[in-house]
C-alpha cells in the first residue's frame, strides 16, 4: 500500500481569533489558535493488525500538507508559529493504537519542519468515540514546553465524523498563548530555548 491510497473523506479546518477575553481587549498581535482535521477511512478498521507502520507513514506524509492548509486559513508564517499539540479520534470499529500510530512514530518531524523549530515535545490525546465526539488538544509553547503562558488546549469536533470505521486526526497551531497570563512561570521573555523544556 502507498500513503496516497488512504481515503480523505474531508478537511475540516477551524481557525480561532480572539479579539476580547474577561471583558479586556487583547494588545498587540490578534490571537489565532488553527485546528486543521482530515478525516480518513481506517484501513485497518474491523481487524486486529499487528503492523501499524502504514499508518505511521501516513502521518509522517499528511503532517506538512495540514500544516500550510492552517497556515493558509490563519494568514499564518511558519515562523509566526508559537504553540502545538496533537489528537485522533479512532471510530468504533478501530482500536486506540491506531491513533498512535498515526501520531507517534514519524509525524513529530515533519509536523516541526513545517513551522520552524519546535524543540519540545507534541502534546497529545487520543480516544476511541462516535460521530461528533469532541477532544481536547492541549498545547505547549513549541520551543521551551514549561512557558506557563502557553498551557492551553483547543478542543476539536465535527459533527459527522468519524463514522465507524473512520479516524479523524488533528493538529492544532497557534501565534499565542492564553489572553491575559497572569499566573507566573516561565515567559518567552525569560525562557533560554536550549532543551525544549526551558
């Protein structure tokens, strides 16, 4: 099989842009937070399977072109990127090891080749769910993960998916970090960029 046989029922991109929050304007650059989804037909649903490596190469393949559709859809630069995480939904018929091995092996580098940088580890979050189930993707700051301003998550969610025997992936970008941090911690401004943690 080829990454390019997997079935791509549909992209489902939602871009964010926060203008208030509490009642108090945001300062500066508008915050954007992207989560960029595919929804593909699993094709290991309904079988047990002991070699995912399939689904790890198409990760690894679909990481990048999701990436420039957020980027797109944000009015985003790579290099404007400041946080990430990562999430699948398996449908019913699948098993949660199939979303790790969408995620895990092979999607963190070109996932971090697509935005510059990104020295700290993807969070993520995986479940098995029915059509319209939600997940929350948390987030990190891509460069130094303990930036306490960057602790956040972005939920995703689409109606009719997955069906049964489908996955949805998604990624999730940001610009930002919260509006209005006030809760202490490392900032971007302190942080040294060294090891992907401070």
């Amino acid at each position: 099989m080829d990454v390019k046989d997997i079935k791509i029922r549909k992209f489902y991109t939602n871009v964010e842009e926060i203008n208030s929050d509490g009642g108090k304007e945001i300062e500066g650059n508008q915050h954007k937070r992207v989560a960029i989804c595919a929804v593909i037909e699993n094709p290991f649903a309904g079988k047990y399977v002991d070699d995912l490596e399939f689904l790890s190469d198409w990760g690894a393949y679909i990481a990048p072109i999701m990436v420039e559709k957020g980027l797109a859809a944000a009015g985003l630069k790579p290099e404007e990127v400041e946080s990430y995480g990562k999430g699948a939904i398996v449908g019913a018929n699948g098993e949660l090891e199939h979303a790790a091995a969408i995620m895990h092996p092979k999607l963190g580098k070109p996932f971090r080749q697509a935005i510059v940088r990104g020295l700290a580890l993807i969070p993520s979050n995986k479940k098995v769910g029915t059509m319209g189930t939600s997940l929350d993707i948390g987030l990190n700051h891509k460069d130094a993960a303990f930036i306490r301003t960057h602790f956040d998550s972005m939920e995703i969610r689409i109606p009719d998916a997955p069906m049964a025997n489908e996955i949805v992936l998604g990624l999730v970008i940001t610009n930002c970090g919260r509006p209005h941090p006030r809760v202490g911690g490392l900032t971007i401004e302190t942080a040294k960029f060294e090891d992907g943690l401070r």
